[in-house]
C-alpha cells in the first residue's frame, strides 16, 4: 500500500544516510562510550517529530513515535558500538582514531535505521499503532541490549515484536536474508584453574603438573561434542587462551585456560557446562590435583518468530522484489545480543547481504580492511520501514 512512498523517500535521502554513515564510521566509539554518536541520533530523530529519549542503557537512544490511529508497538533496532580495531583501508571516511574502527558495520546499522525513522515519520498519520527506534550501545562485549531492556524499552507502551538487521558478508549486496527458529548462537564463556603443586622441572614426581592436567582436561573436552551432545546438534568447544609457567625449568603451581562455547539450543546450551565440569572433577581427582570453573553465560540464542520473520520475508520481497530474498540455509555460530530482546517479545533478526567483489568489499566482519556497500542502506531503511507498517497496519488489513 505505501511501497512507492517508502522507496521514492528511501531513494530522496540515500545521500544524506551515507553522509550519516561515513560521520559515524569517521568517529568510531567502543561500547558505552558513544556519545557522539548518540548525539547525532538524536538530533536526527528530533528533526523527524520523534520523541527522544537519552541515556537509554547507559549511552542509547530511544525514539518513540505515535501513529495516527492506536494498535501494537514494534520495536526497530540498531546498534552503534565499534570494535578496538586498527583500519587498514585507505576509504576517505577512515576513522580519526587510531585504536577504533567499524569494523562490523554499525556505523551503517545506524544510518539505516535513521533511514528508516526518516521514512516512517512521513507516514506516521497512516500508521495504527507506535513505532520505537531503538539505537543500542555496547553489542560487542558488555551486552547493551540487556541495559536497555532494563531501562524500560520494551515497556511504556509494551513491544509487540522486534526486528532488526545486521550486514552480512556472506550474501551478495542488495538481498535480504531470512530464517525463521535458529538463526545465531549462544555464546558464553568460561574460565577454568588447575590447581597443581610446583617445583623443580628436574622432580617431576614431587610435584602436581598443572600443565599436564590441564592437557588431559583439554583433550578430554574435545569429545563433548563428539560423544555426548547429539550430531544433528550444533555446538562448538573452543579453548583460546592456555598459559602456564614463567620458566622452562620450574614446573608451575596453576594452569589457566578461558574458552567460548557455542550453541543453538537452551538445552544443549544449560547441557554442557554440566559435563565441562564432570571432566574436570574426574580428571584432577585422578591427577591429585583441583580446580576451579567458572561459567560465564553471555548471550542465549538468537532464535526468530516463524510468525514475524515471514511478516519480515513479505516485506523485503515487496521492497526488493521475492527474487532478491533469501532463506538462510545454516545459522552461524557467531553470536549477537538481538537474543536478548527475542527472549522477552517475538521477532526476527534479518541478514543484509553486504559482499560486492566488483567494489573489493568481501571482506569479513570484524577485518581491519572491512568496509560496507552503502547501497545497502537506503535499501535496508526501505526493508524495516515495509516491515514496520506491515505489523501495524495488517489487523486492519485483516
């Protein structure tokens, strides 16, 4: 119904969102620090006729606007974070600081969705129902989603659904990718000392080798996912931090492992700290030794609303056209704290195709030389615009 405004608008203000885009990215800030940013957001909103709220889990911005008629609350989100990353690209726009850069995307996370508060404020009288802006802080590390959940996002109206979009390498610039269920994992994280007894490297037998425990632990996780959690079942074990000793003649008290786990279910998900923790009783019992884990869990699951990922599917084909929509076939072990709001209200989390080999933009996410296709952003704000009017205005459609 309001397709031709939304992309002749998304096309009238290409210009300034990459403008936006290459601002931010300019002047990239870490997790909790992005002020500037939020400035900027906000001052876009308010220039929109957008109620503005600040300081919304620590540095976010939440705008709310009221349509015309009452009905439901979606919730569109982005977030705003940069990586410590030093750039290695010779883009004109290349951050200001040495220390931080872009290297995600966010920085166009935020153009669109301004993007799209451009477009769905010229509709607002046409709209049953509010729409809330949702600029978050701190994805990457310190979980911003939940801070903002906290602060009261999702209420004062109550959300109805939630949507949001991440650029995606791995799907060629200009198409939409879909998935309802599994999409992303959990990702957690865990500590673990192996408390031995030291001594001289020469007398091994008078001491407790941390080091060689701790070895034996590490093999011994290997059949976790290779013999205790279903094979149709993804999960990933992995160990990336292993330190020990400060000489090579001196047999060390403690060892020192941290790792990352990975998994797209709550099942499999509560299943395997569990066992983790079995291995490592049996094995330091065995050994005389001790330890100490610790289970550190960080974001669950991003799983979509089979409902609301095909509202969001109907959308994108009607934007882009059905060709240029995709269904993901395999989620992706990578994490992302969307999750967090999917475990409160329904709704999905869409991939934006972002690889254009013709532009030399292939590269992955989170790469010094990682750069975004800006065509994608005007088409994006167009995406979650249809997407928000569709679930507002498709009970009267009904």
């Amino acid at each position: 119904m309001f397709e031709s405004y939304i992309l002749e608008k998304s096309k009238q203000i290409k210009d300034r969102l990459i403008e936006i885009r290459r601002d931010v990215h300019q002047h990239p800030e870490i997790g909790l620090h992005e002020v500037r940013t939020a400035e900027i957001v906000a001052k876009v909103l308010e220039e929109c006729g957008i109620e503005v709220k600040k300081q919304i889990g620590v540095t976010g911005v939440l705008g709310i606007m009221e349509g015309g008629k009452p009905g439901r609350t979606i919730l569109l989100r982005a977030d705003m974070d940069c990586l410590r990353i030093h750039e290695n690209t010779d883009a004109v726009y290349k951050s200001v600081y040495p220390e931080f850069m872009h290297a995600c995307g966010h920085d166009a996370h935020v153009a669109w969705l301004l993007g799209a508060a451009m477009i769905l404020s010229g509709l607002r009288d046409e709209l049953n129902g509010t729409v809330k802006f949702l600029f978050q802080p701190a994805e990457e590390k310190e979980g911003g989603a939940e801070m903002t959940i906290h602060s009261g996002v999702l209420e004062n109206p109550a959300v109805d659904a939630v949507v949001g979009a991440h650029n995606w390498p791995g799907l060629d610039s200009g198409k939409i990718g879909v998935k309802p269920g599994a999409l992303m994992a959990a990702s957690d994280n865990f500590k673990i000392t192996i408390l031995g007894r030291g001594g001289h490297g020469a007398q091994p037998n008078k001491c407790i080798d941390p080091i060689a425990v701790a070895c034996e632990v590490y093999m011994a996780f290997q059949t976790i996912i290779s013999r205790s959690i279903d094979p149709l079942e993804p999960a990933v074990i992995t160990i990336g931090k292993f330190n020990a000793g400060t000489s090579h003649n001196i047999i060390p008290d403690n060892a020192y492992m941290e790792g990352t786990i990975r998994t797209l279910s709550y099942a499999t998900r509560k299943k395997i700290p569990d066992i983790m923790e079995g291995i490592l009783k049996g094995i330091t019992e065995a050994n005389g030794a001790n330890y100490e884990f610790t289970f550190i869990p960080y974001h669950p699951p991003v799983i979509n609303d089979p409902e609301i990922t095909s509202l969001a599917t109907v959308a994108a084909a009607r934007i882009l056209g059905r060709k240029n929509v995709q269904i993901v076939e395999k989620p992706t072990m990578i994490g992302e704290d969307f999750s967090s709001f999917e475990e409160h209200v329904p709704g999905t989390y869409i991939f934006v195709g972002n690889r254009n080999a013709e532009k030399g933009i292939v590269n992955p996410l989170h790469s010094p030389e990682f750069d975004v296709d800006e065509e994608i952003i005007p088409k994006t704000a167009a995406v979650l615009s249809e997407i928000a009017v569709l679930f507002l205005n498709s009970q009267e459609e009904d």
